[in-house]
C-alpha cells in the first residue's frame, strides 16, 4: 500500500525566518515588526487552511508548520495538481513524497523484531561510565 504524500505549509515563512537575528541582542521594535511580519503570514495562511478542509485534506498543527494530506493523493504530482486546481500558489508550500524520503530510526530486522541497542556497561564495570565527582573522605 503506497502511503500518500504530506504538504507542509511552513508558519513562519521565509521573510519571517530571515528577520530573526539568532544570537544577537534584541529591541522591542524589532519583536514588534517580527509580530507583525507573522501576524500577516498567518492571516494569509487562514483561508488556504478552510480551502483545503473545504476539499477533504486532513490539516495538521506542528510546531512550526502545518502537515497536510489528502487519502487520494499519493504522489508529488497529484498532490502538486490537487493544490494547484484549488488556487494554492506553489511558494505557500513543500511537497514531501515517502518514496523519496529514507526511513529514519530503528529499522526491522528478517524476523520482524526491532533492533535493541547495546545495554550500557554498569556504574561498577571497569569500562563503564566514571563518576565526575572523586569520593568522600
């Protein structure tokens, strides 16, 4: 069975992520126009949402972006046509097909079992894990 594709609609956007000065001291009008930057992002993402809704997508809130997908749509090209034949502009968007990704995690193995990492060693093993502080006296 082929698992459809997931849309992301990113919440803040491009222009949002480039006026954030990571690691520098911040002003209160920069958050301000920060605020303002996302406020319109999102208003402009509200009705792209109830359009999709509206045409049976399942839409998803992540922390930083929107996951969306439609149980018909099972490839890149079919997700692209779908959204593109409701009026959602490519640049609102990332098409995400699982035929491309690779898996992450732990993979099964022949006998269906998961894979289980090696036990660590105990406090008491000499190739074990050193206590930082020394004893007390």
């Amino acid at each position: 069975m082929t698992l459809p594709v997931v849309v992301v609609f990113p919440l803040f956007d491009r222009p949002v992520r480039a006026a954030l000065k990571i690691g520098r001291e911040a002003k209160g009008e920069q958050v301000q126009a920060l605020a303002g930057i996302v406020h319109k992002h999102l208003l402009a993402l509200a009705p792209i949402v109830d359009i999709l809704k509206r045409a049976g997508w399942e839409v998803l809130i992540h922390e930083t972006a929107l996951v969306c997908r439609h149980p018909s749509v099972r490839t890149r090209a079919m997700a692209e046509v779908a959204l593109c034949q409701l009026g959602v502009e490519s640049q609102w968007f990332r098409v995400y097909d699982s035929a491309e990704v690779e898996p992450r995690g732990p993979t099964v193995t022949q006998n269906g079992a998961i894979p289980h990492p090696r036990p660590l060693p105990s406090p008491t093993d000499p190739g074990g894990p050193r206590n930082p502080l020394p004893p007390q006296p």
